[in-house]
C-alpha cells in the first residue's frame, strides 16, 4: 500500500501524498479483480469507494471537495462494468475542474478499457448476472 487511508471517504484534500500527483479513484472491486489490476497500482495514489454501498451523496461531496482543494493534477477512474460504478465517473467528470481525466471499466473478466462513457448491453448483463448470484 503506497498511502493510508485509502477509502475516499476518510482522505483530507491537502493530503501530502496526493501533492502534484496523479491520483487513481477507483470503485472498490475494481482494483481487486485480478492481480494485474492491483499491480497497475502499485506507485499510484489510490483512493476506493463503491456508490452503491456508500452513500452516493456524501461521496460526491468528497469528490466535490478533493476537485476544488486537491494539489494534484490529473485523476485516473476506474470502476466495474456494471451501471451502478459508473456514477463515479459522472461524479469526478462533473467536479474535474482544471484537472486532466482518464476514464476505465473494469470487465469482470479483468480485462481493462477506455471508458467511452456508454453503458452497453454486456454492463447491463454483468449486473443481473451479479444481483442473481450466478
């Protein structure tokens, strides 16, 4: 872990380790999925969070927050494929500012992609499949 905290939630916007950085915001399965994706990280500033079991408000005030008072100057996202992840990229692109943004799915098979900002069939899939249990 290269920063503590790491849930979204609980970081200051001054925080020292975010400084002139690039930071990650990433849905909290997302950086779980497969060990490539963590790896991905491993130098990154990472902060978690998931809107669906979070309060999607006081998460988007954090966003809010770290946008206008963070020292940092670009912002990787990072989210599952299902529809439900892709409220931190409506949140983040809404509140960028200035800030340069790089936008991802994460498929459940692992494999990563730009983020186009469309929901397509197969996300819709992934999450009936996921509130199913199979």
């Amino acid at each position: 872990m290269r920063q503590w905290p790491v849930k979204l939630l609980l970081v200051h916007p001054k925080a020292e380790f975010m400084r002139d950085k690039k930071i990650v915001v990433a849905a909290d399965c997302a950086i779980l999925v497969d060990k490539e994706i963590a790896d991905r990280f491993e130098k990154e500033t990472v902060l978690i969070g998931c809107p669906m079991l979070e309060d999607p408000k006081r998460i988007y005030e954090k966003i809010k927050l770290l946008m206008s008072d963070g020292d940092f100057r670009e912002v990787e996202i990072y989210t599952m494929e299902v529809p439900c992840c892709q409220a931190l990229h409506m949140m983040v692109e809404r509140e960028r500012g200035d800030k340069e943004t790089k936008r991802f799915i994460v498929r459940v098979s692992g494999e990563v992609e730009e983020y186009t900002g469309v929901v397509d069939e197969s996300m819709i899939e992934a999450e009936k499949k996921a509130h199913r249990g199979f």
